[in-house]
C-alpha cells in the first residue's frame, strides 16, 4: 500500500531536526568561501574591502572561528566579510554564535496585556516613575555616548582636564610592590607599538611631541595602527580609550583608559607603556578622580 501524502513528509525528530533534510547547509566558514569564489575575489580582495588580516579570513573559511582573538571578533568579521560578498551580515552572525556554541535563538515571551477594566493588572504610579527615570538615564547616557564618537574634540575643556588628571596621576608615587609580585621583563625602548580597534568606527588621533599629525582617522574593527618608530614622543588622543587593545614588542599591556572618557597627550613610547599601572590600578585611579570632581 502507498504511503500518503502526509506519511511522506518528514517527520521532527525528539531533537527539533528534522529527520527528512538530506541536504543541511553547507557551514557558515564554506558558505563565506563559496560566495567570495563565485565573485572571482582572492582572500587578499577581501582583505583589501574588510582590513581583516588574512590570517584570520583563512581561519574563518576553515571554520575555526575559536581560534580569533575572541567571540567579539569572530562575529565582527563575519559581519564584515559578510558585507564584502553581498552575504546576510545578521544571518552569518548567527551561524557564527551557533559554531561558537551560542544559542540559535531566544525564546519569545508572551506579552503581558493590560487590561484598563481591571486595576489590579495596570503598572502602579511607582513602577511608571521608576520606568521613566531609566529611560531617562538611558537616554543622557546615549547622548553623551553620541557626542564622544560625532565630536570628539567638542569640549576641550574637559579634555585637557582629563589630560592634566591623567599626567597628575603619572607624576604620584608609586606603590611599593608587594614581595610576592614578580617584575616585569624588560622590554627595548624601540619595540613596536601596535594598537588595535577592538570595535568599529573608533575616532584616534596620533601626533609627535611637537603636535605634528602622525595619524587621525575613525579606525574600523580589528583595523591596526603601527606607531613609526622614529616618531619623537608620540603621543594619543582619543574619545574611546577602552576600544583598543595595545602590544609593545608583542606583548599585551593595559589599555589607556577602562570606560568611555576622553584622553588626551597620552604618551605612546614603548617605554611610557609598559610603565603605565595594571588596569585595577587605573580602574581605582579613575573612581577616585570622578568622586573627589
């Protein structure tokens, strides 16, 4: 006897699958490299488009997602290499948690109705009070968040305030370490300085001691900034201390602030860097400037 019609279809399997699907799609890694090969790109075009290190494109075809600097970046330049060969950036950026061992999805939960018949089911005058104070902290907070990123020179003011803090706090003594602390080794005065954009879009400006312009620009996601190493006392100003990773002759050090405020004249030596304080110092350093202002 014949199967019907609804005897045909697949049915799900226990595990929502279904058990019917001979032809999964291909990996989110393949599906990038298949569609940057049906354009006629070579990994360095995409390379060219995206500022993505090839290393890393390589990784991303593969499939190695985990092996990128972090899950930040592996959904950042699946988005940009998405972008550079016409792909759905939010759909590659999907696959790219689900690889990553994120969740497909997040559950929609019912919303709740209020019914104006029933008082006991409409929001109390406390919560409604409460609601608008948040949105209204929301709503200052991204405003200052839009003037850093749009003017980030718009108050110089506050930064050469910011600047002068920060070489007060330079110029404090240093705790003692502790005993148990181990020093640091000792890195050239000429090592390589390299900062990275850990977000994108960031603004950064990069001048010598005299204020003749190394470089300024808004620098996208994963993009990097070599300091030229005959520069004479370069130094950073910048609106977003916290989106850049920094390396002296390879090796990792704090970043040059831990939240969203502007700083300024900060020197970028090898030397200057590697001195600078562990980031729970600056962290410290930073509330108590804010409380004693």
């Amino acid at each position: 006897m014949a199967n019907t019609s609804d005897e045909a279809m697949a049915e799900p399997s226990n595990d929502g699958a279904t058990t019917g699907n001979l032809f999964p799609p291909p990996p989110v890694g393949e599906r990038l490299a298949e569609a940057r090969r049906a354009q006629s790109l070579t990994l360095d075009d995409i390379g060219s488009r995206t500022r993505i290190p090839l290393r890393h494109l390589e990784a991303m075809e593969a499939g190695l997602f985990s092996s990128l600097p972090g899950r930040t970046y592996a959904i950042g330049f699946g988005k940009a290499y998405a972008r550079a060969v016409e792909l759905p950036e939010d759909e590659i950026a999907q696959s790219i948690r689900e690889a990553l061992g994120g969740a497909a999805a997040v559950p929609m939960r019912d919303a709740t109705q209020f019914d104006l018949d029933e008082p006991s089911k409409v929001p109390s005058a406390r919560l409604a009070l409460i609601a608008a104070a948040v949105g209204m902290v929301i709503l200052v907070a991204g405003f200052g968040v839009w003037r850093t990123f749009f003017f980030p020179g718009a108050n110089v003011e506050e930064l050469a305030q910011a600047a002068d803090a920060a070489s007060s706090d330079a110029a404090a003594p240093a705790a003692k370490p502790s005993r148990r602390q181990t020093a640091a080794p000792a890195v050239s005065p000429t090592a390589e300085v390299v900062f990275t954009a850990t977000e994108d879009n960031i603004w950064i400006k990069f001048y010598d001691g005299e204020g003749k312009q190394l470089m300024q620009k808004q620098m996208a996601l994963g993009e990097q900034y070599t300091v030229p190493a005959d520069a004479v006392e370069p130094k950073v100003w910048t609106g977003r201390p916290d989106a850049f990773e920094i390396t002296v002759g390879g090796r990792n050090v704090p970043p040059l602030g831990t939240a969203e405020v502007a700083v300024k004249d900060v020197p970028v030596t090898a030397t200057a860097l590697m001195d600078r304080p562990p980031v729970a110092a600056q962290s410290a350093a930073e509330t108590g400037d804010r409380v004693s202002g």
